[in-house]
C-alpha cells in the first residue's frame, strides 16, 4: 500500500512540482562534482593515447553523450507507454522534458564525433554506421518534437507523440542493426566487452565519472523541465495561483 | 448497416472493396504517384550526369529514393478524404475491429500506389541501363518494401489527422522510420545488378514485413482513435 500512495501522490501535479523542485540539488550537486573530477582526470592526469595523442580525450564528453542520447530515447519511450496505458499526465511531460534534452544530447555526439573524426579520419563526416544511426536518432527526436509542436491540444499532442515513441522505440534496434549491416568503419567498444575494457584505469575511472556526471546532470534538468512542463500545464490552476500568491507574499514582507 | 453486424474478415474484405471502387473511380490517384515516380527518377540523369556506367553505378539508389518519395506523397492521401466526409468516424463506431479495418484499408492503399510502382521501377531501372536480369529481384524488393513503407506510413497518416501541417511532418515522422527499408531494399537490387545472390537482403525486408504487419496496424488504430477524439 505504501508504495502505491507515494506513487499517487507524486502523479498529482502540485506534489510532483515540489518533490522535482526538492530534487534538483540532490541531482545538481553531484553531477557538476563528477563532471568536474571526471573532465580534470580526463584532460590533465590521463596519460595520451599512444596512437592518437592528445586527441582522444574527446571522449570524456563525446562517449557519456552519446549513452545519454540513447538513455532519454528509452526514458521517453517508457514514459509515454506509461502516460497512455495508465493515462498519468506527469509520465506525458516527462517524456516531453527529456525528449529536448535528448534531442541535444544526439546533437552534442555528433558534434564532437565530427571534431575528433577531422583530425583522426582526415574528414568531418563519413558515412560510416554508427554515425549514420546517431544522425537518424537526432531525426526521430525532431519528428517527435515536430509531432508534438503541431498539435493545440496538450493533451492530444500526449497521446499521439506517446504513439509516436514507442512505434520508434520498436524501431531503434532494427535501425541499428540494418545501419550496421549496411557499412562498419567505427572502432569497435572498448569499455563494455569480453575480456574488461582495453583502457589503463588512469582513462577509465575518469570516464566512467563522466558517464555517472552525464547521469545526474540529465536527471538534474529533467525535474526542471519537468517543473516547466507542469507550469505550463497547469497554468490555470488554484494550487499554483496559491503557490504564486504566497510567494508573492513573502517577497513584499522581506 | 451491414458493416456493423457482418463478421470482421467480411468487413475487412467490403472497407477493402469499397476503397478500390472509389479509387478506380478516381483515376488519378493512382496515376499521380507513378508519374511523380517517373519525373523524380529522370530528375537525377539531369542533375548528375548522363555518363551510362555513372548511371549503372546509381540505378539502384535512384530507383528507391524515387520509389519512397513517390509512396510518401501517395501517404496523405491513405485517409484524408475518409476525415473529410467522416468515413473514418463511423468506421471506429461500427464496432469491428478497427485494427482491421485500418489493415484493410492499407492493403487497398498500397495495391493503388505499391503495386503500380513496382511495375514502373524495371523501366527506370532498364532507363538507367541496370541489367534486366536483376528485374525479378527489383519487383520483388519494391514489392516487399512499399508494403511495409504503407503499413509503416499508415501510422504516420493517423497520427498527423488532427494536425495543421500535415504532408511535411508526415515525412518528417516516417522517413526515419523507413531508413532500413531503403538500406536492404537499395542493396538487394545493387546485388542483383552486378549479378549476385540478393537472397539476404529480400529475406530480411520480408521479416520487415511481417514485423510491420503484426504490429503497425493497432498502432494506427490507437493513432486513428486519438485523432479523431
């Protein structure tokens, strides 16, 4: 029973709007402590890559973008499912907060796969596989966003980006997999595979610092955005007429 | 009314009837995507270059792209006169399986603008002066590949009733989607050219199909449900 009320409780808005707004520090804090341990590690106390210098260290940024970009994919697809089975408006506007972050997430990945590649490859773009997956995640993300943005009725935008999601969800590894058919001129993983990752600890443990910094720093935006959304969303209502008006209140008496 | 009360397989088979009738009787919606098809596929000679092995080389290529945006512009058109006259609502009211229904409907979409195309692609394909050995292959594949390209645009096609800008955002959300259509659809058809087995590739657009088959049309049910509400 207790888990259940809890669960009610954070899918009325005005419980959701302050539990976010509690939680942003507790998010903020350790993602900007990780990202800052894992970017000294990464570019100051990492040794250079014997085979390419002082340019591998894009990686500290490029590799946790691109796991994000993939994570808000699934985040918003399993939001959605659950904002239109159980028809809970807050899972909706979570997975409308983190389609954006997504979407600049995806955006970030290229950027800095396409810095890295000038100088490694000799060229900005190749079509190469895991490129051109990325590059068709970031198109899934603007037709969600696309979707989203042509509907006036919130709750109908929900419903159909909601369909959208998860038609793209099913979608993603068939995509892949047929990209990776298609052509492969990627350097395999070198973090998750058989036989442990094929990186000295000075470069992984800032790595995975970043990844975890990555993480929280995603959550930390999420419950903005999410407190953003349940702004917009309940603009009309009393309890945030209230909110405003005690707040008000407070301000003028200090 | 007899859709209402008939079993479902009965009234798949009259939504089925009904929109070939009505297609038939309106001759150019058939016609519109083929010769959209051809001029897309002549536009490429102009703007590359008419060298005949450069042309071999991206036969292929030309061939699916002018086939995808052809059946992406056929797309609209899946439902938009049945929103119109509230064909579609009444639809969703008889009480049959609107999944079904929808699946109907689809399959009458693609027999009016899938099948036309892959009889029009071995003439680009010949045009092009790809290997007419390769045909049989290339039927096969556009077969396959506008079906799936329907089912999965059928989707698309509910989600965007409801909205202001329908025929670019239906692109935006579909062609994403499709991209592994395209990559086996375009590869079957280069093996087949340069004379190799494309068995692979076919292989896998027909799981595609029936992947699509078995999913898109209760997503398209759920979509035509939130459109129209």
């Amino acid at each position: 029973m207790g888990t259940w009320t809890w669960f009610h409780k954070l899918s009325s808005p005005p419980h959701c709007y302050r539990i976010a707004g509690q939680l942003i520090p507790w998010f903020a804090i350790p993602a900007a402590l990780l990202i800052v341990a894992g970017i000294y590690g990464g570019l100051v106390r990492a040794p250079a890559d014997y085979q390419q210098g002082d340019a591998f260290r894009i990686i500290y940024v490029h590799a946790p973008a691109a796991w994000l970009s993939l994570m808000c994919y699934t985040v918003m697809a399993v939001a959605a499912a659950v904002g239109l089975v159980w028809r809970i408006k807050l899972a909706h506007a979570l997975a409308a907060a983190t389609a954006p972050i997504g979407a600049s997430f995806a955006l970030l990945c290229l950027a800095t796969g396409s810095i890295w590649g000038k100088p490694m490859w000799g060229t900005w773009w190749t079509w190469d596989a895991r490129l051109t997956s990325q590059l068709i995640l970031l198109f899934l993300y603007l037709g969600y966003q696309a979707l989203r943005s042509a509907y006036d009725d919130i709750g109908k935008a929900d419903r159909a980006s909601a369909v959208l999601a998860i038609v793209g969800v099913v979608n993603v590894p068939i995509i892949h997999f047929s990209v990776n058919w298609w052509n492969s001129l990627h350097q395999g993983s070198t973090v998750l595979r058989r036989g442990g990752p094929a990186m000295p600890a000075s470069m992984l443990v800032p790595l995975i610092l970043c990844f975890f910094g990555f993480t929280f720093l995603y959550a930390a935006l999420a419950c903005v955005r999410v407190r953003a959304e349940v702004l917009r969303r309940e603009r009309n209502a009393h309890w945030l007429q209230d909110l405003a008006g005690r707040r008000g209140r407070t301000e003028s008496a200090t | 009314m007899i859709l209402a009360t008939t079993a479902p397989l009965r009234a798949a088979g009259l939504v089925l009837r009904r929109d070939l009738a009505l297609a038939f009787r309106r001759w150019e919606q058939v016609t519109h995507p083929v010769v959209f098809f051809l001029m897309v596929a002549t536009l490429f000679p102009l703007a590359l270059n008419p060298k005949p092995s450069l042309l071999a080389d991206v036969a292929a290529g030309v061939v699916w792209v002018s086939a995808l945006l052809s059946s992406m512009l056929a797309l609209e058109t899946l439902y938009r006169a049945d929103v119109e006259d509230g064909t579609l609502e009444q639809l969703t009211l008889t009480g049959q399986p609107l999944a079904l229904l929808l699946l109907a409907k689809t399959v009458a979409h693609w027999i009016l603008s899938g099948l036309p195309l892959v009889l029009a692609a071995p003439v680009v394909a010949i045009a092009f002066g790809a290997d007419a050995a390769a045909n049989a292959v290339l039927m096969t594949a556009i077969a396959l590949g506008t079906a799936v390209l329907s089912l999965i645009g059928s989707v698309g096609a509910a989600l965007t009733l409801g909205s202001r800008r329908g025929s670019v955002l239906l692109s935006l959300l579909v062609l994403p989607l499709i991209m592994p259509v395209l990559i086996f659809g375009a590869r079957a058809t280069a093996l087949a050219m340069h004379g190799e087995s494309a068995e692979g590739p076919l292989w896998l657009l027909g799981a595609l199909l029936i992947l699509a088959l078995t999913l898109t049309p209760f997503a398209s049910a759920a979509a035509v449900r939130i459109s129209l509400e």
